[in-house]
C-alpha cells in the first residue's frame, strides 16, 4: 500500500481514489460499486473509463478494506498517490505491447480459418475446406490462451456473484469450439465453426485494443496539465541559487524564474519585472504583466523578464494542483443521465442468457437443426455487449472536462455539468462579477470639511476593512499629496470603533464621534447631490458628525469591458439575468443598463443575497448563481448551479460548481456552451448503445447475423462510442 494516498476532506469522512484493474464493461463497474456500497463505512462511486473508484470512508472503514473488497469481487485496487498515474501509465503500456503481440499471434492463426470460406462460396461440399483437424490445431490456442482473459474475468465475474462481458464471450465461443470439436473428434458429418470462435477473439481483442487507445486520448487534458509544472527549481539558499526538486520547496522559499522558464510553484513577485503566460490557467492568450506584489501561477510561462519570487503555495497547494484535483474528481464522476444505463447494465447479461437459450430452444426445437440453433445462439451472445453502454456517458464527461479545464472553466461534478444545460435564471453579483472588482474614488463632495481633511478622516476608519469601498477610499488617501500612514490622525488611533452590515462603519478620531456609510444611513437619501452621483452610476459614501455631514465620496467601480457581450451572449441562450447588488437603486439601475440587463435587486445586504436566490427559485425554473467564490457563499449554496468568477486560490475553486479562472462573465456563457455540447455527446452515444443493441440482438435471434459479423460489430460498437466523444475535442468557448 503507498504510503500517501490521495485524500479529501469531505462533510463526513474521508474520500480515498482507488485505481482499479480488471473491469471489462459497464457490468462489472456497476457490480463493483454495489458490492462496495453493501459495505459498512463506504460510500462508492466507479467509473469504468477512468478505472477509477472514489470511496467516501467513515466508521472504521479504512483503505485496506476497500481493497480486500474489490479483491473479493474479482478485481484489484491501489490506492491513488502522487506516484500512481506514472506507475499505472507504464503498467498500461507494458499490457498494450503485450495484447499487440497476442492479437498479431491471433490474427496468425486465424487467418487460414477465415481465409479458407472466401474459397467455400459457391462450391457445395466445402471441398476447399481445411482438415478438421487442422482447424482444430489453429483454433485452440486462440481459444485458451489469447482468449484466457476472457475466461478469467468470467470466472471473477460469477464468483463475485455477476456477470460481465467476459461471461458472454467466453461462453459463446466455448459453445462454437466445443461443438465443432466433438464434430472432429468423433467424424460426424457436420459443418464446423472453428473460424467463428476464433474471430470473435481475435475482433473482440482489436475492439479492445482500440478502445484502449482511445480511452488514453480521453485524459490527454489532464495529462498535458501535469506535464506542464516543471520538475526543479532555482532556490535562493545562504545566497546562493541552488537547483532543487519541486518537491523539496517550502512556503516562504524565494525563486528565481529566468526569461523562457516556468513558474514552479505559486508564489508572490519579490521583485523584477515581466509579463507571464497564463493561457494554461484562463486559456486567455494575452501575456500579464507581473512586477513586485504581483502573484504568480504554478506552470505559467515567464517571458522576457527575471523574476524573482516567494513561495506561497507549494505541493497540492498550489492552483494548478487544486485544477488537477478537480478535474480528475469531475471525471470521475457520474452524471444523472447515466442512471438509466448504470441499472440496465445491472440486468443486462442475466437477459441476454436468457435470450440466448431461448434463441437455441427455439431454432432447434423449429428447424431441427443444432448446428443452426447453436450458430444463432452464439451469435446472440457475441453481439450483445454492454461496454458501448457503459461508456457513453464517462469518456464523454472526461473529454468535456478536459476541454473545459484547457478554456480555463473548471467543472466539479458531472451533475454540475449536466444542470448547467438547463439554467433558466442566472443571478449576478455586480462587484467583481459585471465590474472589475476595483473601486476608485471619482469625487470628493466637500460640505463642512475640506477634501483632504475629510479624506483623511475617512481612511482612517476604515483603515482596518478589506472591504472593496474601503480599500477604494484608502487607496486615494495614499494617493493624495500628504498622504500615506493612516494609522493614526495626529496621532491618535481610531476608537469605539463598529460596523453596520451593509450600513456602514463609526468610530472616534482624535475625540471625534464620526460615521462613514450609505447616504440612507445618515439620512441624505434625498440630498440632490446624492441623487446626481448616484444617476450617473457612483456609489456614494457620507462622512457625518453627529447629524452634520461633512463630506460626500463619490465611488466608481468600472464596468468589465466584456460584460455586456456576456449578457448579451446568455439572454441568446433564453436565460434571464438578474443583478443582485447592495448599491441603491439609481447605482443599479445605472450599471445595470450599463450591462444591457433590464432586470436587479438594489439594497441587498450580503446576508440577504441567499434569499434572493430562494426567492428567484420559488418562481420556477433552474437558478443559477455567479459570484467571487467566498463572500457569496451562501448565496452560491442556494443556487442549483453555481460560478466562481476569477479563481486565485484553491478557497475559490472549492467554492463553486463551476469555476472560472478569468474574470471573465463570458466564461459562464461558455460553460453552458460546453454543458450542450458534452449532454449533447451523452444522449448520441447512448442513443447509439441502445439502437445497437435494440436491432442486434432480434437480429442475431432471427438467424440474420452470422457470428463473426457480430463480433465485429460488438467490437466496434465500443470504439465507436468513444470515437464520437473524442469528437468533443474540437470544441472552443467563444472569442
């Protein structure tokens, strides 16, 4: 067992990732994870593309229970650690080569077989046909040792109390090799079918051989995100820049990231001046400049510049780690449209048996035929395959959240994903969702006070906020001429100092009694210099003594330059947008015309946001939520699907249902763009599993489908699954 493994924390116990070997279809993914969820403690979920089972643990459930129940059900688990996927990749590539060399052997010896029919047509008798005996000399190997996988996942399968794909292949062309053997063996007059057993082993085996490499193609995007930290680093040490293991580097470390290199871990610019390539985070391909105080991103590209740089997130702290993490947890995950597939792929098998017999009884019992009986039968057994079905719905979510982690959206859940389709409300924050999250003083109204007095006075109580209007505020104090410490006025620091949730902030400076808020606070709601600013789009601060006002603050925050191509771009979706703001309602209404947006709730505390969230559901429809992530966290909780809006931290990722690494709104356009696009593969490659089936099977019962035709056909079915998922891949948000 590895020493680490890949754990997080969830509402109640732990969840472990297990890489699982020996799944052949959907039917042995779906009887694992009833035999996992029939265990105490565990709570399971497997994905038969990824070969993946993310277990929640709790009670005395621990990791080597997990494994010595998928032991028991036929199967093998290892936990997942930072070494897994490199282990498991080259595990994967040895079997490749090794199925390569047995399907060309395969191929070898089964080519007579088949070889020898195109000869047969048109000639009664089968007077060109091979000695049976020699048939049976080139079968047999093909029988029981390239096709041995197969009866040894049917043996794991029915001892853990299935059946899978394995159990049908595996007893349909024992069925064909023992007839035509007993026909050998004992000189009856009988056709053999020696050909059909061998290549239904030879094309199931090129089906999984195509499968797998398309399997591989699927998780190309995670894949390439991880190739993209690089392995070492140049660490400052006793002076001196040391070459060191990624692995080795601590917070509070200082880095060096010359021109051409890339960032190894995130960390804060010390000094020195560039501009970086962050197109793997936000798929946004314009450099940003950096210089010191500036954060810089794990695996981003330095360009011209040398930056030197200090440590803030290292290891699995870092946002390219939590974007790993996320996108592997996303496609592992099952979205509710899988369901359907997930309880036929339960009984598929049992049915398929059964349809199989009655296929024998009747041919034999109609015809008096065995030899026919047997060949529709068999046929029956080898067209019917559940894989198709159990890869519909996984290789198009991993594909889909890959592409959507490469456009810098990064998808928690495949039920996100799904929900995200079929929004009917999307409510918005304003601050840092439609505008750029950075506030500055435009005008300073002076009344009893002068400008600069009144500034000071103001930045003094709100030194301490990290609150966008108070920063807005200091900042243009700092920027003043006088300006700077604000720590204390004649040195005296603030006192009694109170804030009012969405009201504002009082205190005492140098003895005064002050109150820094909203104008319907202080009661100059109606002040016509208020209602002026406040018609322009300005947020406006009043700074009182007493009942005496002694300035006004006049606060802008910009809105982004792409938000209202973004609404624009979501009301074509049919969606309806609302803005949800604490501004009053002459700022709202300014900004949200601004926007394009003919709908908003003005005077909203932040506590309140939730409600009106609530509220907008009670009226019908799928609501969704954009946010910053953190300050609106209840109201991303209320929402059925919610947005993160410029992730810069793993507080930000863990957030949302979705998170968008820009700060970008047309982000949340294009995730619902991707959410079509990836249910829309869903429903083709479901549509296209159960078609096959539905016609296969009647066919092969009606005497229509000659074995070996069924075994091509069963093998492509699953290819062609996976190939319409790759299709995915050409996918790209909107420019």
């Amino acid at each position: 067992m590895p020493a680490t493994v890949a754990v997080s924390e969830a509402d109640s116990g732990r969840v472990v990732e297990f890489a699982i070997g020996g799944m052949t279809c959907a039917a042995c993914s779906t009887r694992l994870e009833k035999v996992l969820n029939r265990q105490a403690g565990m709570q399971a979920n497997v994905n038969l593309a990824s070969e993946r089972a993310r277990v929640r643990l709790s009670g005395l459930a621990d990791e080597a229970a997990v494994v010595a129940a998928v032991a028991k059900a036929g199967f093998v688990a290892e936990a997942v650690d930072g070494q897994t996927r490199e282990r498991e990749k080259a595990e994967k590539l040895r079997v490749y080569r090794s199925e390569i060399r047995r399907f060309w052997i395969a191929v070898a010896l089964t080519l007579p077989l088949v070889g020898q029919m195109l000869f047969m047509f048109g000639e009664p008798g089968h007077h060109n046909e091979l000695p049976h005996w020699l048939q049976l000399a080139l079968a047999t190997p093909v029988q029981f040792w390239i096709g041995w996988r197969f009866y040894d996942g049917a043996y794991k399968a029915l001892r853990g109390g299935g059946a899978n794909m394995d159990v049908l292949v595996a007893l349909g062309t024992s069925m064909a090799w023992g007839f035509s053997t007993v026909v050998t063996l004992f000189g009856l007059d009988q056709h053999v079918y020696f050909e059909g057993g061998a290549a239904v082993i030879t094309l199931v085996l090129l089906g999984k051989l195509l499968e797998a490499r398309a399997k591989a193609r699927t998780s190309e995007a995670i894949e390439s995100l991880i190739r993209l930290q690089p392995k070492t680093a140049r660490v400052e040490r006793a002076g001196q820049w040391v070459e060191m293991p990624v692995d080795a580097l601590m917070p509070g470390d200082v880095f060096l990231v010359r021109p051409g290199e890339s960032v190894p871990v995130d960390g804060e610019v010390v000094d020195g001046q560039s501009s970086v390539n962050e197109a793997m985070l936000t798929g946004e391909s314009m450099p940003v400049g950096k210089r010191a105080g500036d954060p810089v991103f794990a695996a981003t590209a330095n360009a011209e510049g040398v930056l030197r740089c200090r440590a803030t997130g290292v290891g699995e702290h870092t946002l390219l780690a939590g974007i790993i993490r996320l996108v592997g947890e996303a496609q592992g995950s099952k979205a509710p449209v899988q369901r359907l597939a997930d309880r036929i792929s339960a009984i598929f098998v049992p049915a398929v048996c059964a349809v199989a017999l009655l296929t024998f009884v009747g041919w034999w019992w109609q015809a008096g035929d065995f030899a026919e009986a047997l060949v529709n039968a068999v046929a029956v057994l080898v067209i019917a395959c559940p894989c198709a079905l159990g890869l519909a719905t996984p290789t198009a979510i991993m594909v889909g959240t890959g592409q959507g982690a490469r456009a810098g959206i990064l998808v928690r859940n495949a039920e996100a994903l799904e929900r995200a389709e079929k929004i009917a409300v999307l409510a918005l924050d304003k601050t840092g969702t439609l505008t750029c999250g950075t506030p500055q003083v435009t005008d300073v109204v002076p009344r009893r006070l002068g400008g600069d007095e009144a500034l000071a006075l103001a930045a003094a109580l709100e030194q301490n906020s990290e609150h966008p209007l108070a920063r807005a505020i200091v900042a243009a104090h700092d920027a003043a001429p006088g300006g700077g410490a604000i720590a204390a006025v004649d040195g005296k620091k603030v006192a009694n100092f109170k804030a009012l949730a969405g009201q504002g902030i009082e205190g005492e400076v140098d003895g005064r009694a002050l109150r820094l808020g909203s104008p319907g606070w202080l009661g100059l709601a109606d002040d016509p210099a208020v209602v002026e600013l406040q018609r322009a789009g300005k947020t406006v601060v009043g700074l009182a003594e007493g009942d005496a006002l002694l300035a006004l603050f006049a606060i802008a925050d910009a809105l982004r330059p792409t938000s209202r191509a973004a609404v624009s771009a979501l009301r074509r979706h049919g969606i309806r947008v609302v803005m949800l703001t604490g501004d009053n309602a002459a700022t709202a209404a300014a900004i949200a015309a601004e926007a394009g947006i003919e709908e908003f709730r003005a005077e909203i505390m932040p506590g309140d946001k939730a409600a009106a969230v609530q509220a907008l559901r009670a009226e019908g429809g799928l609501v969704a939520m954009v946010g910053d992530g953190i300050n609106d966290a209840p109201a991303l909780a209320a929402a059925d699907v919610s947005f993160a809006i410029g992730a810069g931290s793993d507080a930000a990722i863990e957030a949302a249902d979705l998170t968008l690494i820009r700060s970008d709104l047309r982000g949340v356009a294009d995730a619902i763009a991707l959410s079509t696009a990836t249910l829309g593969k869903i429903r083709q490659n479901l549509f296209f599993a159960f078609i096959y089936n539905v016609l296969g099977i009647p066919l092969a019962a009606l005497g229509l489908l000659n074995p070996v035709v069924a075994g091509a056909a069963m093998a492509m079915s699953s290819v062609s699954v996976v190939s319409n998922s790759l299709l995915l891949k050409r996918w790209r948000p909107q420019k």
